[in-house]
C-alpha cells in the first residue's frame, strides 16, 4: 500500500469526529460509521481523482460505507475515467469485491441489519436477498423512450387518489391512472369494481383505454415476466415447485396502474398491494421510466401474541429475537431508467415496499424530474366482485392476508372496506377466505353461483344478518347471461328460403370451392354509418331479434365460425348455434397470431363445450408449439380443441399477419368445408381488400337503423387507387338482395363479378 494513502487513512479515522444527526438507514462500518457519507467520498475521491463520484459511491455502499476496504478494493482494478452524465444501472457490485483472503473475518457483517438499509444494485444479489427480480435495459432504448413520452403526455391529466385515514381524508402524494383493455372493461371497471371501499367514480375516477405504447409493451412484459417467475421456481423454491396458492397457469397482464412521481419528495409509504382482483400469490410486472429512484423492501415477520419481554429486551412485544430484527431491515434496489422489476408470488404476503422520498435526484435528459411507474397486473376473471363476499353494507370485501401474529399467519380474510370512503362507517363483517392449492377461490355453503361458481349478491342465511331489505332476489347479470345462453332460437322457413341462394350447399363434399378451398360467408352488423362498435372492445348490440336468429341460423348452415382474437377477449362470446333442431354445432375459430388469450375454464366458449351445446375453439396462431403454454393446450384438448400453428406472412406495425389463403388450407385440413367469418374489424377490413375477392363467396350484411357517432370500430377496407394514383372503390357488391328482417335490413351479395 502506498504512502500517501497509509497517510490520508491514518488521518481519517484518527481525526477528532465532528457531531451529526445519525441516518437511520445507512449501513456503516463501526470504526467509520459515525462520519457522513459526504465526507466518506471527499477522501475517496482524494485517494482515486480520477474515479468517478457514482462509482465512488457504489463502492462504498458496497462495502458497507468502509472507505479502508473500498478503497483497497478500487486498487485491484483499473482506474477509470470519470462518467459524466445521468446515472444509470451498474451491471454487478461484484466486481469491486476483495479477495475472498483479503477480507478480514472480523469485518463481515449480516446482509441486513435493524435500523439499517442494504443498497442492492447487481440482479443477482436482488434476486437473492428480496422477493423481487430485476431487468436492466429491458426494451430498446428507442421503445422504452418512446413509451416514456407517450406517458409522460398523458401523465399531464392524471388525478390524485382521494382515501380515508385513521378518520381524515388525504390523498395520494403522486398522481395516477388505471388503463384496461377494452372499452367493455372500462365499463365493467366503472359498473363492478371498488377501490378503497367505493367505485371508481367516488374515489379515482380516472381510467382509460390502454394507449398504443403500453399495448405493444405488455407480450413482451408477460413474456419476460414468465420467463423470470418459471426460473425463480426452479431455482429458489423448494422443490423447483411452485408455492401453495401460486397460481400454475401463465400470467397474463390484462391491466396497467401507472404513476407519476415528480420531484424526490413524491413517494409512497410502506405497503403492500391489494390482492383483492389479483387473488393470492399475485405477480406484479412494473416498469421504471424517467428518473431513478428508490424501491424498498422489508420482511414482515410475525409476532407472537403473548410475547411481552423476551425477544429483543424492549418489552414492546415487537420482534421475537434479535434475529427477526435484523430481518426485517429495509433493503433498497436502485430501479433505473428502462427497467423492469418483477414482484414474486411471496412480495405482497410476506414482504412490504415502498418508494422512499429521495434529498435530490438526477434529471433525465426526457423526463426532467419526472418517474413514470407501469405496474402491469392480471385482474383474475374467478376474483371477480361478483364471485366474493359482500358485507353488510352491500359492498364487495376486500381480500386480507394475516401478517402480524403467528396464529394465523398467511391467512387470508375477507373484511369490510367502506370505511375507507370519506364519510363513511362501514360495518364489522369479516370472513375466512379458503383457497385451492392453485389460488383458485373455494365459496362457502349458501352462497350463489355466476356460471359455474357460486356468487355472492344474493347472501346466504349467514350473511343475511347483515341484510335489512327484503326486496326479492334478482338473478345476477351471470345468470342472466347463461339463462340467455341456453335459449333456443326459432328461424321461419320462408325467411330461411330467401338466404339459401347466399350459402354453402348442404351436400358437405359440395361445399368446397373450385379454388379447392372452403366455402366463404363473410357477414356481420353494422349501423347506418359503417360502424361496428362504439368503441375499440366496447360490446355494442346491433341486431334485433330476428335478424338475431338468423345470425344463429347462418351458424347452423357452416361448418365453422371465425372470429379474431379481440372479439374473445372483448365479448368473451359462446360461439355456439342456437337454433331450435340444429343437427350439428359449428367449430369456433379463434384467430390469436400472438397467443394474447389464455383460455380459463370459465370461458363461455369453453362452458357451452362442457354442456354440450357447442364446440371448443381451434385457436390458429403463429405462436410455436413448443412456447404455448401446456396448461392451456391442456384445457383446450380436454375440452376437444388445439392450438393450430401458422407461419406468420408478414409483419405490419409489430403485429403478426396470416395469409387467408394458409388460413383457409388450415381449414380444409381440418375436414372443414364452409366458414362464417363474423368479425371484428380488423378481420372484416383484410378480408375486403382486392386481393382477397376471390376467397370470399358471400356477403351478408345486418343494417340496424341507427347511427353510432365518430370514434367507433368502423367497417372501411384500405384505400385503393389506380395506376394514376387517383382514389377508385375498393370493393362493390353484386347479385345484391335486401330482405327486412324486423327493423334491420339484411343486405345479401357476392364480392365477385
């Protein structure tokens, strides 16, 4: 060791120590720790001018604010230049670590320490010490500045969370924004949902159409997120198994949190999330954008109840033993710019997190002050409010888990939750909840079922001590829907007639066209000015009754149905015929290029399989057999589908493209003679383009009289031109008939000549 450093140490630690407020979260050496961080890295930067102050500190941290071994562990390797620029994510601590003979035995410390907080910037060490994984430089810079940019004008209308605190009304210090799927599942949001003991439109208000940005961003998060929980259960679970209440099927983002933190001071305290729609052993995906901050983590470890002087000495009944102290210390990772932090099936049960306010931050050269949060979540179709207990404020309950006291620990309640409405008392229900070992909910005697489960809106004799009405019982709109679903249709002969020249010959080995490929009926309704919906995902009816039946009689006529992958997820649709005396079911298609639906047993599409009044779906996608997920292969083939592999055609705008002509061959290999292609728009649209003309034999048309306004999902194939550029139609029909069919007209012709 040189001379000038023997020096400059031996002056530091002999110095007289000036006095100063402890930091109560800093990890330091005892024979330095009472300097301030600050003075720490003068020195280093002293003993090593040309390192820069970040690496300096990253150093330090990771040698528990020692400066002796920090810097001795900055001479075993090369100095470098000093960085100028934000700071950014540093690949692995473990570089700068000594010699396993270098350290001194004495000098080693535990990872966490009570009163103390461990800085962890390496994956590795993340992945180790906390329930959590990270990914550093997740998406192409371009991409995740993009989405920055994106959210960042949108953040510019987010609202502040309004709440009930211990008897005051505060609100949240950040501003957020809930963004879902569909149009249908902003209203399902609004109409079934409560956060804080009161719908959307009491205490948040704010929720959204998911933007381009994040729904291009969310298969690669439910990719990468996949592949980090199924390397976490082989590498860090006992067994290589998952844990009890973890749910086995793929995790499936189908809505987006997102926050705005601007400035340092904006945080969030100790928490963990609601686990109420996610169900037990919720998986967050959560990416960081903007500025870098602060993600903390502490065990909760519990108490025992009687516990009054043992343990640590302080009488407090706190915790049991010196141990469970130092494991409950906090643990800071450094989230970065364009990373993604995975939260494991243990966070939200056995650990809380928080984002610590921060004395000064580094500007990012896009966002300013600014961290944009994207907390990508799975809301589960079995946690539905309509499927958990209502209390007796007529609320659904929100989901607990016991954390405290070692009785019951990791059990999970149900409990009112309107006391956190401004205003509001709330009531004293509480209620066990019971789990399968696959997270999935078990109800309780006495209450109703939605579908196939038992619901909770119309209470049990036990939770009729919590009702004071006695209004009769309302079927549930579940219910209704499934009594829907089994009616039985009726289509008049004569208007049967006036359809027969626009469909498939009878005679099935007649079906097949002279290109050799299926026959072709493209249909659907539309309104007086060409639209489909009202909104991207919004469920909007159109047809009457009659024409209603006859779409069910058109079904009864082909051997398939084809529909795209937005129109399941939308309207999660039976797909099935309901024609009185139909001697056969059509076979749903499902066109899914990137596997976006993940098929659960309470689908409708799968329920009318089970009951024999349809047929489950082939699922065409360009997904490889070897990555779809076997559970979901597992359940389409118990129910009599399969997934079906295409080779993409081409790619337009990030999305995968089929050629119909593979689409039809696919169909004909499957014994399939005719097909009904229902929808949605974008099915509808590639399929009127010119060059599919000759694919499609008929064409029939729902007209309702009504018009949906500007904004919705309208039918409008792309533009054509001529070879002087100038516009022409793009497609016209001939052999056209119109035939009312109650207040809708039917339009019927042919695309080709």
């Amino acid at each position: 060791m040189n001379k000038p450093y023997e020096q400059a140490m031996e002056s530091f630690l002999s110095r007289p120590k000036r006095k100063h407020e402890p930091e109560a979260d800093s990890c330091r050496d005892d024979e330095e720790g009472d300097e301030p961080t600050e003075v720490k890295l003068a020195l280093l930067s002293s003993l090593h001018p040309v390192v820069g102050q970040d690496t300096l500190l990253d150093v330090l941290l990771a040698h528990d604010g020692s400066v002796r071994l920090a810097s001795a562990a900055l001479q075993t390797r090369p100095e470098s230049r000093k960085r100028d620029g934000i700071v950014g994510h540093q690949t692995s601590l473990k570089q700068y670590a000594l010699p396993s003979d270098a350290a001194s035995p004495a000098t080693k410390k535990p990872k966490v320490k009570k009163g103390r907080t461990l800085h962890l910037y390496d994956p590795e060490d993340i992945a180790e010490h906390t329930p959590c994984t990270i990914v550093h430089n997740f998406l192409p810079a371009e991409d995740a500045d993009r989405l920055l940019r994106e959210l960042l004008e949108e953040a510019k209308t987010f609202e502040k969370i309004t709440f009930k605190l211990f008897d005051n009304v505060v609100s949240s210090p950040h501003t957020s924004s809930f963004f879902v799927e569909s149009g249908d599942a902003m209203q399902q949001q609004k109409a079934d949902y409560y956060y804080n003991g009161s719908k959307l439109t009491a205490s948040f208000r704010d929720i959204r159409r998911i933007t381009p940005e994040l729904q291009r961003v969310k298969p690669i998060v439910q990719e990468a997120v996949n592949n980090e929980v199924a390397e976490r259960i082989k590498t860090r679970y006992p067994g290589g198994k998952k844990l009890k209440y973890q749910s086995p099927h793929v995790w499936v983002p189908n809505s987006a949190f997102v926050n705005c933190y601007g400035g340092g001071q904006e945080s969030v305290g100790w928490h963990s999330d609601q686990l109420t729609y996610l169900g037990p052993r919720a998986i967050i995906g959560s990416i960081s954008l903007g500025v870098a901050r602060e993600f903390r983590v502490r065990r909760v470890l519990p108490k025992d109840k009687e516990k009054s002087t043992e343990g640590d000495g302080s009488g407090s009944g706190g915790s049991n033993t010196a141990a469970d102290a130092d494991a409950e210390g906090q643990i800071s990772i450094h989230l970065p710019h364009n990373s993604l932090l995975v939260m494991h099936a243990e966070m939200q049960e056995e650990w809380k997190h928080c984002i610590a306010p921060a004395a000064s931050i580094d500007p990012h050269p896009i966002a300013g002050n600014k961290r944009i949060n994207i907390t990508y979540r799975d809301y589960r179709r079995n946690m539905h409010p309509r499927r958990t207990p209502r209390c007796g404020c007529r609320v659904p309950c929100v989901l607990r888990v016991v954390q405290r006291t070692k009785e019951n620990f990791g059990k999970y309640f149900w409990m009112c939750h309107a006391s956190n409405v401004p205003g509001k008392a709330g009531c004293s229900f509480f209620q066990w909840a019971n789990f399968t070992d696959d997270g999935d909910p078990i109800l309780t005697a006495g209450s109703e079922q939605v579908g196939p489960m038992r619901s909770w809106t119309e209470p049990s004799k036990r939770s009729s001590l919590h009702r004071t009405d006695s209004s009769p019982t309302v079927p549930s709109q579940a219910t209704r829907e499934q009594i829907n679903m089994a009616e039985k249709l009726s289509f008049p002969a004569a208007s049967a007639a006036v359809l027969e020249p626009h469909l498939p010959p009878r005679r099935k080995e007649s079906a097949v066209t002279m290109n050799g490929l299926p026959f072709v009926t493209l249909t659907f309704a539309t309104s007086l000015d060409s639209t489909l919906s009202l909104a991207p995902g919004l469920r909007t009816r159109l047809s009457g009754a009659e024409s209603k039946a006859m779409t069910h009689y058109l079904r009864s006529r082909h051997d398939a149905i084809l529909v795209g992958v937005s129109t399941v997820l939308a309207d999660d649709p039976g797909l099935n015929c309901r024609i009185a005396g139909a001697a056969t079911q059509p076979r749903p298609i499902v066109l899914d290029p990137h596997l976006r639906w993940t098929p659960h047993r309470d689908h409708k599409i799968l329920e009318v399989s089970r009951r024999d009044a349809g047929l489950a779906p082939f699922v065409l996608t360009g997904v490889a057999a070897s990555a779809i997920p076997e559970e979901s292969a597992a359940l389409l083939r118990e129910h009599g589908g399969k997934y079906i592999h295409l080779t993409p055609s081409r790619r337009d705008h990030d999305r995968t493209r089929f050629d119909w002509r593979h689409i039809l061959v696919a169909l004909r290999d499957e014994g399939l003679s005719s097909v009904m292609v229902e929808g949605g728009g974008t099915v509808i649209n590639t399929l009127l383009a010119p060059v599919h003309h000759e694919l499609v034999d008929s064409v029939i048309v729902t007209v309702a009289p009504t018009w949906l306004g500007q904004g919705g999902v309208v039918v409008s194939p792309e533009r054509v031109t001529d070879q002087a550029g100038s516009p022409v139609p793009a497609a016209r029909l001939s052999g056209v008939s119109w035939h009312p069919f109650g207040e809708d007209m039917v339009l019927c012709g042919s695309l080709r000549a």
